[in-house]
C-alpha cells in the first residue's frame, strides 16, 4: 500500500464509544505526508481505572475537549476517502463506527485493513516473539516508546504497513 491513513483511537471506558484521543498518520505514495492527533471528550464521559493505567488520561485530560463531530470535521478532509489501516483494526474499526452511531453520523464505510492480520501473515510463529504492535513494528524497523498515545500508535502502524500490507 503506498496511499492510506493509518489510524488509533484511545478509549475512556469498556464502551468503544467513548474514544478520549485519535492519532491519525496519511501516507501518500509511500512515505509521511501529515499526521493529526487530537483529545476528544469521550460519550459516555467517564473513566476506568484500567483505561486510565493503559495510556493515563483521565477525565481531566478531556473535560473542556471538543466532541468527536468536532474533531472528526477536521479529520475527514485529511483522510478523503484513503483507505484506513490499524493495527487490530477490529478495535479501531470498531470504536470508529460506535462514535459515528453514538452522534447519530452517517457511516462512509471506510475500507479498514489490519497490520496485525498482515503481520500474522507475514511473520511466521516462531519467527516473532509475539504480535504486539511494539513488537511488530521493533521487527519493522520502528521504536515504539510511547505505546498507548494514539499518535505514537498510528506512526508505529503506518510503519508497519509501509513494510508489509
């Protein structure tokens, strides 16, 4: 692939509506051309413990963000109609339509594809230690060290997808 959007959503709570942060990496023939990354008042508007120790934002964090219509607007022009691409893109995927459906937003039906479905494929059992996108994108060429931050996910990503989809 060399023209797509790769992209990670962050979530509040166990509801894959409340996403509370999105990175977003555009691809243009093969190599970066923008990334985007935005705080997002998350629907519902609360917190869980867990959610909090995976990536450390908190309520605080995104009391006074805009809400996904909002951020969404400035997203859509950035993506067109490029493919998406996520690592676990059924999380992502997902999330995208609960937000879209919790706004009551006509869904455009992105097609989604998945570095963790390409990296099964293209890394053998054995070969690899696991499937974890750090791992993956280590094995790419990447060094993930702020895992869980929306924007460092979707770079990891967009990575990995330059290398293997």
């Amino acid at each position: 692939m060399k023209d797509f959007a790769a992209i990670d959503f962050e979530t509040a709570n166990g509801s894959r509506s409340s996403v509370c942060s999105v990175g977003v990496v555009i691809v243009e023939n093969g190599v970066i051309a923008d990334s985007y990354y935005h705080l997002i008042r998350p629907i519902p508007n609360y917190y869980t413990t867990f959610t909090t120790t995976v990536h450390g934002l908190t309520y605080t964090d995104t009391e006074d963000a805009p809400p996904f219509p909002e951020v969404w607007a400035e997203i859509a022009p950035k993506i067109r109609y490029l493919p998406l691409v996520a690592h676990n893109k059924a999380f992502d995927e997902n999330c995208l339509k609960a937000v879209f459906q919790a706004y009551g937003m006509e869904y455009p039906d992105y097609p989604f594809y998945c570095t963790l479905i390409g990296a099964r494929r293209t890394f053998p059992r054995g070969t690899i230690a696991n499937y974890q996108l750090q791992t993956v994108a280590l094995r790419c060429g990447f060094d993930l060290t702020r895992h869980h931050h929306a924007l460092a996910d979707a770079e990891a990503c967009a990575h990995i997808a330059m290398k293997i989809l």
